[in-house]
C-alpha cells in the first residue's frame, strides 16, 4: 500500500488499517519524519532504506528488498509493505512482491493510493485530457527510439539519474543531460520553458516548481525524485482526413434516421 506524497494528507483509511493490523510493516519512504510518523502506526516497522548503498546496483537493493518481506510472509506473518506514493508508481519492489507472494500460494493485493503524479497534475494545473500527456522514465526514454508529440506534455521521471546504465548511481552530471537535450532538441527549442517539479513530501514544505528554458538543465540541481515536464512546443495539428469521414458517417445516420 502507499501513504502517499505528503504526510498524513494522503493515507487513506484501508491503508491506515493494513498498517496498523499487519505483523510486521516494511516501510519506504521519502523523508525521515514520514519514516517516523509510519513507525506510531505498528510496533514492529523496518525500513527498507539501509539495503540502498551508492554503488550498489538497484537491482540487487530490489531483490534484498522483496526477498526481506517475503521471508516474513513464508513464517505465516501478516507482512504490509507500506511506500511512499502509489505502490505501483515508478516502483518496482511491490510489484515484484505481490508477483512473487501469489507465485508462491499467498493471498497478496495492492492498494492504490496519490502519486506523485496526482500531485503534479494539481500544483501545475495540468489536465491531462486538453492536450495529452507522455510519460517516460527519463533513462529509459534515453535508452530506446521513442516517438515524442510536441503538442503533448512531456513528462520525464528520475531525470536527476538520466543516462545512468549502472543502476548503481543517484545522480548523473551535465554530460549525460547535454546527450538528452540532444534527443529533444529536434521537436522543443533550447529556450523552450520547462518546468523541474518535485512534489511536498510534509505538510509545511511546497512544491518544487522552478521554470527555467531548457538549455538550463545543464547546471540545474536535480535529484532522483526530481521529474521534468515540458509543455507543448506546438499547437494541435487537425486530422482533417479523419474530420471528413467522421461527418460523412454522421450524415449518414442522419439520412437513415
């Protein structure tokens, strides 16, 4: 289950109940105090924190992770997995474990819960049904030959780690992001505005918001939970071969009616 991006705002009342039930509650979350404030909810919380180390591939830290809570759940325990977010969001421990727990015979769900996109949608003011959203890991987008839409929002996660290859880094410098301007720089200009985001993880913390042209990413401070969107560089272009057909076919219900 997630508690959510910001503590205590967001948890919601099933999740509360799986936390406070459950034998033993593993516990990832964003900010110390969130960390803390977990801890009130069950005697018996552990972090999962410790298992990451700089240098130590992530995904060894995700197999250490998921093979911590499952050795509790084969003991007969009543095991929750409790991380900040949406479980489900750019988080691939709980889908592993859940994939792995009904693998073995157990009864295992996923709560849905705000993600750091529903924040992102509500301190931007984006609605991502007027002109679209893209949403790529900033790597992965790197990594492999992605069609972008320059009349779409483009929304790039972990951009403070694009270009890592190693899974072992927390950030990455100005040379791996020149190699991603470069992929943009086809469909947005270098004095494009885009927006550094990072949503409050605590009651009295804002958002992070910094608006800044794109060439800028070069020295801007970004850090694994920061994202990148990049607002439309072009209006929407009508399909009117598309249009035509679609008001032949209404004429054509009209005639038969």
């Amino acid at each position: 289950m997630g508690v959510g991006m910001t503590l205590g705002a967001h948890l919601a009342p099933r999740a509360r109940n799986h936390i406070e039930q459950a034998d033993v509650v593993f516990s990832a979350m964003s900010d110390p105090l969130v960390e803390l404030w977990v801890q009130e909810m069950n005697a018996d919380v552990r972090s999962l924190q410790p298992f990451y180390a700089e240098g130590k591939p992530r995904t060894e830290t995700y197999r250490e992770m998921v093979e911590a809570m499952m050795t509790e759940v084969r003991a007969g325990r009543r095991v929750c997995g409790a991380f900040y977010g949406h479980p489900g969001v750019f988080a691939l421990v709980p889908h592993r474990a859940v994939a792995q727990a009904r693998k073995e015979g157990y009864d295992a769900i996923m709560e849905a819960a705000v993600s750091a996109e529903d924040c992102l949608y509500a301190d931007l003011g984006i609605d991502p049904g007027t002109y679209g959203c893209q949403h790529y890991e900033a790597s992965q987008f790197m990594f492999y030959q992605r069609r972008i839409d320059p009349s779409a929002y483009l929304v790039l996660w972990q951009i403070g780690v694009a270009g890592d290859r190693t899974l072992a880094r927390f950030s990455t410098g100005a040379a791996f992001r020149a190699v991603l301007l470069e992929l943009l720089a086809p469909d947005y200009p270098l004095d494009h505005e885009v927006i550094v985001y990072e949503a409050a993880t605590l009651p009295i913390s804002e958002p992070r918001m910094d608006r800044m042209p794109l060439s800028a990413l070069l020295s801007a401070e970004l850090r694994l939970a920061t994202t990148l969107v990049v607002p439309p560089a072009r209006a929407l272009q009508r399909n009117h071969a598309v249009l035509e057909r679609l008001a032949k076919l209404r004429d054509e219900d009209i005639a038969l009616s």
